[in-house]
C-alpha cells in the first residue's frame, strides 16, 4: 500500500483522490505544483469547491469524475476537449482518468482521479492546424483553404460570386532597396487593409 502510494504521488501527473463522499484524501506534488494549492487548502474539501473541468465547446461544466465513479462504478476518461481553471486563473487544457478504489472485499471506498495538462502540445497543435490552412507572415488564408473550401461556395444561392486577385508592384525593389524586412512589413500591412475592407463582404 505505501509502495503504491508513493508512486502515485510522485508521477509526473495531478493525482487526486477522494473518500466515497466525493472529499478529497490525497494530493501529489504535481498538483500542488500545478494547480497553485497546497495540501492544507485541499485535503478534506470538495473536489467540486476547487476544480471545475469544462467543455471547451460549450463552456458547460461537466460532472466531477470523482462524483460519477463514485455513482456509477466505472472507469471514465476523456482526451478531448476539457479545460481547467486553476489558482493562477489561466485556462489550461486537461486530459483525464477516473478510476473507483475498492477494498479488499470489493466495496467502493473512494475515486481516483489522474489529470494531464496537455495546453503546450494542445497549443502547438492549433498552431501546426493554424498555418496548414494560414499564411505564415500576414495571417490571411493561403491557396489550401481556398482550393478546399471554393466548393462550398460554389453555389448558386451565394451567386453572384467573385475572385480577387492582387498584386503588389515594386515589392522587389522594396526588397532590394530596404530589405526584406521591410519587404514583408509592406505586405502585413497591405493584408490588413484587405482583411478590414474584405470583413463585411468576404474572405481573406
């Protein structure tokens, strides 16, 4: 048992858990390190009272997992879509499993909870989603998403229904004159005022 426990709360993961009425019992370093509050503040209230996972979708905060092991006596989890709010106030995305602890006699005494923080890999995959479809420099859409998307529409109920296409004259004796720098501050502006005069009417 203390062998258990002392790999529990030394994995590089939040691990809660609770008594059968949902109290919390145990608290491991990493939790205390990521979410801000120590094992005084925590140990004996409401998982509830502290930490509300919410579905990133609806903004609807979902069901304890402790609570609903607890009810139903089964394994939860969910990988997608969940966010946290923890002492530092910022949103952190979270993966999680909920487990029921049983006893010797198979009597549920509790829940397991084991929480990931996924925000740095969850944000650099939004990013990679981002540029596969962005321009890299100016941030307007890029070729992809429109050969993807120009079928959609490509429909009569949108008609009547246009395609600019714009140059920017001189951009290479601006590269050539003042660099490329300058070069590329000439076409992050100029995607600007395409992208404000395009808002009301268009695509960028």
């Amino acid at each position: 048992k203390e062998t258990i426990e002392a790999t529990l709360l030394s994995i590089d993961d939040v691990v809660v858990s609770t008594d059968k009425d949902g109290f919390i019992t145990s608290f491991n370093d990493k939790a205390i390190e990521l979410t801000g509050y120590s094992k005084e503040e925590v140990i004996g209230k409401k998982f509830n009272d502290f930490f509300k996972i919410i579905d990133e979708r609806t903004n609807e905060v979902l069901t304890c997992p402790a609570q609903e092991v607890i009810k139903t006596g089964k394994t939860i989890s969910l990988v997608n879509h969940s966010v946290m709010y923890f002492k530092d106030k910022e949103k952190h995305y979270v993966e999680y499993n909920s487990a029921p602890i049983r006893n010797l006699k198979n009597e549920m005494i509790g829940a397991i909870l084991i929480i990931r923080d996924v925000t740095e890999s969850k944000q650099k995959q939004r990013e990679i989603e981002f540029l596969s479809t962005h321009d890299y420099l100016t941030g307007l859409y890029n070729r992809r998403f429109f050969t993807e998307t120009l079928s959609d529409f490509d429909k009569k109920a949108l008609y009547p229904l246009g395609v600019m296409m714009i140059d920017v004259n001189g951009l290479k004796i601006i590269n050539d004159a003042y660099g490329h720098d300058v070069g590329d501050t000439v076409l992050i502006n100029i995607a600007k005022a395409i992208e404000e005069i395009s808002k009301e009417i268009g695509i960028a």
